[in-house]
C-alpha cells in the first residue's frame, strides 16, 4: 500500500512513524512534513488547504490511501476532492467536518443525537454574549464558533475577559451556515470534574474506539497560564471508569456517526471526543475531526495493531471489530517542548540540538513539530510547539522519567515544557465527581 499523509507537526510525524511501521506499507509519501519524517517517507512540498493540488499529488504517485492530519483541509473540502479523484481518504468531507468547523453546528447535532453536553447559547452579538455570561454565571466559558488551532476557548472569572474574548471572535469575517454566516461565540455553563480525550476511528456506519488519553492545555504548571494547542499528555487513564470507553461509544460517538448518516453526511476518518467527567456524568466539551494534538503521541505509542491497515479499513466501510486492537499494557508520556514567547509572539530560528541524544534512552521518542533546517542544514525552531519527547514505561512513573530524561538531553535556547505532566495521575491525585 503506498499512503500519502498531509501535514507537518508532531502529531503527523507520530501518524508517520505508525504507518511507516505497518508491513503493509511499501511507501509514504508526507506533504509538506518536517525534518524529523524524512526518513520515514518522501518529502513533497503541496498547498494543503487546495484540494485540487492534494487531488494531483495522490494521483501523480498513484497512492492507495490519502490521510489528512490537520483539521483545516479537512473543513476546506480537501477530503471532498481527494474522493472524487476515485482515491480513499481517511478524513471526513466538507459537511462531516463541520462538526469541527462550526461549535455552534456540533450543539445541533448534539442535541438532535440526544449526546450529554454543557448548557450552552450561540451568540452573535456582544449584547447576547453579556446576557449569556450573567445567565451562566463564572466561571466563564467563551468559545471562537469557527477554527482557533485550540487557542479559540477561554475559561476565566473575569467577566471583561470573557467579554474581550467573545469581541475578538466576533470581529472575524464569516460564520458558518448555523449561524446564518455571521461570526459567532458559544458561550457555556462551566462542567466540572476531569477531562478526558477519546479518538474513535469512524467508516460512516460503525465506530471502533482508541484508547483513552488526557492532555493538558495551559501553558504552565498546575494549569497556570493561557490555553495553548496543548503542552502534553498521557495515556492509558487507570483512574477512569472501567467502562467510559463503552460509555461514550454508546452514548456519544455512536449516536452521532449515526445522527450524520442519516442526515447524509456519512462521517468517515477520525471522531476525537473531548469529554468531562462531571459529578453529574459524562459531557461532551467538543468534537474535533481529526486526531489530536499531543494525545495521538502517546496513544499511538501504545498501539500495537498495525496503522495503515486500520485507517484503510475505515476509509473504505470496512472497519474491524474494536476487540481486535492490540494494545501495550505500559503507559506513555508526551511532553511539548515549546519556543520561547509561546503560546503568544514567538522566537524562531534557534538551534536545536540533543534530539539524537534524547532517543538513544531506552523507551524514548522524539516527535518534530515546528522544526526546520537554516541554509547551513542546522536544525532550528520555526514554529511555537517544536517538540513533544514521548517516553514509554511500564507505569506512568517510568514513562514520565524517560520523557523528562529526554528532554534534559535536547538544548532550544529558551525553550519551555511543563514539569507536571501526568503528574497526579501518577501520584493518584485524579477523582472523578
């Protein structure tokens, strides 16, 4: 099987090393990619977001299957192009995405589907953002409607700040067919309890579930600071109830692969479920459409089952029973390493050394994100998150030690990563309400 992946950070380097590994993968062709994958794969330059320029690169190298990594194409149509070229994506089309693309539409499917979630009202002027606000009380929860690269959400008890931050988004130019084209602000009770990452592989019909992961997405310890796209996380989650992951199948994935289908807007590629576990049960905080980033780091770590035969599976209706996945029964552990300024203006262009260093302990990793090489051919920064180091242990105590002894190996100058990452997983400091 000969596979094109489209993408560029650490999460499609991790899809990478997966599909690289899989025996029924004769090549891999990565578009743009990064210096971590080029041994992995051909490197090809492509406009991601062209579904025509996606389309010909796919049919020039005459590939079996075309997996899309980030969420923007997908929610441009690339998905739509791809299939009608005659070749097999592993990414839902323009109408599925939109359940990413617009929060305001994934509330209506939520509710059509009959899925548990937060008490919310989809806004579009600051007057209705205020009246939400005092309705729902601090703390506030104000959510960009359209894409945001995860940095679209603020949590505060600061009334301005959530006013200030429903502005912003509302300057923005166009809004989706849900909200009548207008930009828009999803403004939400606040849910309690821990929060939890599901991905679960879709083929239009049927979902097959991945393991369970928690990321973490402030940029300072002990969740201090701004939202970021996410600076790490863990898996498996041993403190979560035995059936969650049949929990939100059930009640959550299921449903509204099924609620899609029947809309005819079949939902074929990867459903990640943001969740919280709330003392008055399982909520649904978002949906994405594509795999997570830093959760796919360490979910894929632990995945024993060949990739590329599973995406493929789902890309074509054919997808397996959730009993044949194979799993590693240790624990995984990412950590981003960030640029400096992260996740506000950030410094590009540092050299980054160490990472050969880093991967020659035993169970470690190192996953490219915002990496480049200068015209000297030195590695250096070109983006916020540069790295996520990925230890693999027998328990999460072994496998944060390897990610964090990792990460003393590699040098960015200035660089930033949180020190707590599963840390009270691994002390047994997580309840669920």
């Amino acid at each position: 099987m000969k596979i094109l992946l489209i993408g560029s950070g650490a999460r499609e380097h991790a899809l990478a090393r997966a599909l690289a590994a899989d025996p029924a993968t004769d090549a891999l062709v990565i578009a743009p990619g990064n210096p971590g994958m080029a041994d992995l794969g051909e490197l090809l330059d492509v406009d991601a977001l062209s579904g025509e320029d996606v389309a010909d690169l796919a049919v020039a190298h005459e590939v079996d299957l075309v997996v899309v990594g980030p969420e923007a194409p997908l929610v441009a149509g690339v998905g739509d192009t791809v299939r009608a070229a005659g070749i097999p994506v592993f990414g839902p089309d323009a109408a599925a995405a939109r359940l990413e693309g617009s929060k305001a539409y994934a509330k209506e499917i939520m509710a059509l589907a009959e899925v548990p979630t937060a008490m919310a009202r989809v806004c579009t002027t600051i007057e209705q953002v205020a009246d939400a606000l005092d309705a729902f009380g601090a703390p506030h929860v104000v959510k960009d409607d359209g894409l945001a690269a995860g940095k679209g959400v603020v949590v505060t008890s600061d009334r301005e700040e959530a006013l200030a931050h429903a502005a912003q988004c509302l300057a923005g130019t166009s809004g989706d067919a849900s909200t009548g084209g207008q930009p828009a602000v999803v403004i939400e009770e606040f849910l309690d309890g821990p929060e939890v990452s599901l991905f679960c592989l879709a083929d239009g019909e049927r979902v097959v579930p991945l393991a369970p992961a928690q990321d973490f997405k402030r940029i300072g310890d002990d969740d201090a600071g701004p939202n970021t796209g996410g600076m790490g996380a863990y898996s498996p989650l041993d403190w979560a109830p035995e059936d969650l992951t049949q929990q939100v199948v059930e009640r959550v994935a299921q449903p509204v692969v099924t609620e899609l289908a029947r809309r005819g807007t079949p939902f074929v590629g990867l459903l990640y479920c943001g969740l919280a576990l709330t003392s008055r049960g399982l909520r649904v905080i978002e949906f994405n459409v594509r795999f997570g980033d830093p959760e796919t780091q360490v979910v894929l770590a632990r995945l024993r089952t060949p990739l590329a035969g599973l995406l493929l599976a789902a890309a074509t209706g054919n997808l397996p029973d959730p009993d044949a996945l194979r799993w590693d029964s240790g624990s995984a552990v990412g950590v981003v390493v960030a640029s400096h300024g992260y996740p506000g203006k950030v410094r590009t262009g540092d050299a980054i050394t160490g990472t050969a260093d880093a991967e020659r302990i035993d169970g470690v990793h190192v996953l490219h994100a915002g990496t480049s090489r200068d015209d000297e051919g030195t590695l250096v920064s070109s983006g916020g998150r540069v790295l996520t180091v990925v230890g693999l242990g027998d328990d999460l105590d072994a496998a944060r030690g390897a990610a964090y002894a990792g990460i003393e190996r590699i040098s960015l100058a200035d660089a930033q990563w949180r020190t707590d990452i599963a840390r009270a997983a691994a002390e047994g400091r997580i309840t669920v309400p």
